[in-house]
C-alpha cells in the first residue's frame, strides 16, 4: 500500500482544497491529512474560522481521507513520515522546495495549486461585502 501524507490548516474548505485532497490521493492508496492544531495556528499568528475538531470532522467526510492526524509543530513532519510508512509527501507549489528535507525519508510532491481560488481570497471577500 502507498501512503501519502499533505498538512494545510484546511479552514473555510474550498474546490482548491478538494482538488489538492484528490490528486494527492490519485498518487497513492491511502492519504493522511495532518492539520494545524488551533494551538499551533497560535504560533504561527493564524486565526482559523473552525475550531481543530470542527475542521477535523470536515474533512475526515471527505471521501479522499483516509485519516486525519494533528499537526502540533512545524519540525514533526520527518516523524509522521517515518511513523506513518509514508511514501509521498504532497504540498501546493506555493511551498516548492520547503520541504525538500523530506526527500531522506519519502518522494516529495509540490502540486499546482487550483487557479482562482485561496482562503485568503475568500476572506477578503467576505470582509469586503460585510464593509460593502
């Protein structure tokens, strides 16, 4: 069985999301989703709408999870890999080359992000009708 593990905070989901979540899939047989802890999007200055276990129930409905795990800190990425069996490590290209390090341990994936579409921009728009 080939494994594939991708991490994002995956807050607001969107088609991008679900494009990512299914060529991520498509790679292997099984794919792991580790997200972003709220006390980790602390450290990191980012504000998640949904709470963890809100996003986690999200996306553990979603038919190309297999299983979702917590993201706690950004240095646990070589341990879930290796605790995991995991053979592909997949992120959008707007990370290229970040996660190189991987490469030790498993193939390392940067897929195109989807065109059009970011939570970034969905907030700003919904901050932009809500002052409209």
């Amino acid at each position: 069985m080939k494994k594939v593990i991708t991490y994002g905070t995956f807050d607001l989901l969107h088609w991008g999301h679900i494009n990512l979540l299914k060529r991520a899939r498509e790679l292997g047989d099984y794919l792991i989703v580790a997200i972003s802890t709220d006390e980790f999007n602390d450290i990191k200055n980012k504000k998640a709408y949904h709470s963890y276990e809100n996003r986690k129930l999200i996306l553990e409905s979603i038919r190309y999870v297999d299983e979702v795990i917590p993201e706690n800190t950004w240095e646990q990425k070589i341990q879930d890999v290796v605790n995991n069996d995991v053979d592909i490590f997949v992120m959008g290209d707007d990370w290229k080359g970040k996660f190189d390090f991987l490469k030790d341990y498993c193939e390392v994936v940067y897929l195109p992000r989807t065109v059009g579409i970011s939570t970034t921009k969905i907030k700003k728009d919904l901050f932009s009708v809500k002052n409209g």
